[in-house]
C-alpha cells in the first residue's frame, strides 16, 4: 500500500513530477477492467467461482484486501476516490518487481515500478525452456537491469516469468490468463471440499466435530466454521490424504476418533467392507465437485451476450480458471482410481 500511497503523491504532482515520463505510460483504470479489483458489483461471478475453491479464495483475498486498503487511502487523503486507490493498487500488484541487492529471493526485499518493464511479456515455466530475460536488480543503486538469458534475435518477443503460480493465481493478481496448459503441470492445482463434519456422516455431528478437532490438532489449519480443502491432484494419490479422510469420515463415533484417528493414515481399514466404503465415499467427494464446476462452466456460458461483451477478458478469463480446475479435478480422479487399484493388488 506505501508504494501504492507513493504513485498517487506523483500523480498530483503532474508534470512536475519526476516520475512525469513514467507516469504517462502507465494503463488507465479502464485499461485495468479485466483485473479482478475493478469487478463491478453486478457481475454476479463469485457465485460461479465458488465452485472452485482455489480460484475463489484467490480472487476473493485479492478483492477484500484492495477494498480495505483502497478505503484507507481514501481516508487518509493519499487517494481522491475509491476509483482512483484501486487503481493505483490494481498497477502496483500487477506491475510491481520486488527488488533486493541479492536477488528476489533474498531478504531485504522492496517493491517498486519501473519504466518500461511492461515490455517483458510472461512466460509460462512449462515452456521447458529457460527465461529469456532476467532482472539485475541492486537496492542500494536503485538500478534495474534486463538482462537476457541467450542471444535474441530482431523481432523476438522479450519474456520473463513474472511468477512461477497457477492460473487462478497469475489472474488474481496480474489480471490476465494464458493459454490453457497441459494437465498435469507443477504449478496448476485445485482444491477439493473435504467435508468431514456432515452431520449425515457416521456419528452425527458429534463425531463431525471431533474430526474436525482431531485434523486441527494434527496440524491442519482449519477453522471450525470453514471446509476443509484438500490441495489436488496430489492428495488423490497413493499417500495423499484422500482416503485417510475418507475413513476418518466413516469412524463411527467421536470416541473412534479419538482413538482410531491416526490408524486411517497407516494404511486400510482391516475391514475390507469398510475399506470400500472409504473408496466410495472418496470416489463421491471428487464427482460432487466435477458435477459443480461443470455447473459453473455452463452457468457462466449462460449469461447475458450483453454481460459478456461489456467484459469480455473477464469472461474468457474465468471460463478459463474454471476448465483448467475441472481438468485438474478430472486428472485427479484419474490418479485416484489408479491408486485404489494398485492398493488391491499389494494387498
């Protein structure tokens, strides 16, 4: 937000700013439309996010934390209107390098814009190849550099990965997606609603609030009031946490719980009927959640022509996080199947 403060005060300042030149390359708001800061109320598309939790949270998180700091900007005079904060916000997420003497990695770390970066388009890492461009960067020098990484030619297109993250990620804080990537990449995820505490489950809601307990306690970061989110694909496979969950879910009461809770990760229930139902109930979470987002996918596609034209990055945008989870949702089933398989042959 200091930086962010920091652009608005060159701003006033016009053409007597020393950052004038950067100033007048710099996007407009309505440039910016597509970022999920500048999301007009009535765009309805949380409701369909919410079939995917991942996305959701991202875009979410990036919408409630712009508007609080786009009200104390507004506040404390740093910002004319709310229009003008989320501006100066929507630019510094999406345009801001963090810049360290020792390299973005290494602490202490600073934010800042600099002229003309906007020239480095994003590269996807699963390219296979490595960046064209690098940033040099030296704090105490306030000197910026690109550098390139192999010999370019006239006419090549100058990249640089701006962040190694998923598409719901790259869209929640730059505003853009890419073209869809193959399933399965290492930085694609999806999160899968785990819900141990129905009530419908095995022991009412007394055993749902001791799994609950048990799961925070192992270690899971889980409010009491929240689902539980289980990162995919990975969790789908032989060692995930897929089907100890499961049979968490099916321990008959809060006392079994308690004390069978750590033996659903050590391997199947002795009870091949059981074990079955594990695997049911597992195999029932993934399709619950593919039928959704295939919802979403067509509730999306539903909307007014006239809603889509006036946003259209938005659209096309969205209908891409929402495929690229439902490839990783069907990906994962996929992965589930194959360890369930291969556990009944070892066993």
């Amino acid at each position: 937000m200091a930086l962010a403060a920091a652009l608005l005060v060159e701003r006033k300042r016009g053409a007597t700013s020393a950052f004038a030149p950067l100033l007048a390359t710099l996007p407009s708001a309505k440039d910016l439309a597509a970022h999920p800061i500048f999301w007009p109320p009535g765009l309805s598309l949380r409701k369909i996010l919410a079939s995917c939790p991942h996305s959701c949270r991202m875009v979410y998180h990036m919408q409630l934390r712009a508007s609080l700091e786009a009200a104390e900007l507004v506040q404390r005079g740093a910002a004319a209107s709310r229009e003008e904060a989320l501006w100066a916000l929507a630019l510094v997420e999406s345009r801001a390098i963090t810049l360290s003497d020792e390299g973005p990695e290494t602490p202490p770390w600073r934010l800042g814009l600099c002229p003309v970066i906007d020239f480095l388009n994003h590269q996807e890492p699963s390219e296979g190849a490595p960046p064209r461009c690098q940033i040099v960067d030296n704090v105490t020098s306030g000197r910026v550099e690109v550098a390139a990484e192999r010999t370019l030619q006239a006419g090549d297109e100058l990249l640089f990965i701006y962040e190694e993250c998923s598409s719901a990620q790259l869209f929640a804080r730059y505003g853009f997606v890419q073209f869809p990537p193959a399933i399965p990449h290492p930085n694609e995820r999806c999160l899968l609603n785990v819900p141990i505490a129905d009530p419908e489950l095995p022991g009412g809601k007394e055993a749902g609030a001791a799994r609950v307990a048990f799961v925070r306690q192992s270690g899971w970061r889980r409010s009491a009031w929240r689902p539980l989110l289980l990162r995919m694909p990975y969790n789908a496979e032989e060692g995930g946490s897929l089907m100890p969950l499961a049979r968490l879910a099916l321990l008959p009461s809060a006392d079994a719980v308690w004390q069978r809770g750590a033996s659903c990760w050590d391997g199947r229930f002795d009870d091949p009927v059981m074990e079955e139902q594990a695997e049911e109930l597992a195999r029932r979470w993934l399709t619950e959640a593919e039928s959704s987002l295939t919802s979403a996918c067509d509730e999306l596609a539903a909307l007014p022509a006239t809603l889509r034209a006036e946003h259209p990055d938005v659209f096309v945008a969205v209908d891409h996080v929402l495929r690229v989870e439902l490839d990783l949702l069907k990906y994962s089933q996929g992965l589930f199947e194959e360890s369930v398989s291969r556990a009944k042959v070892e066993a």
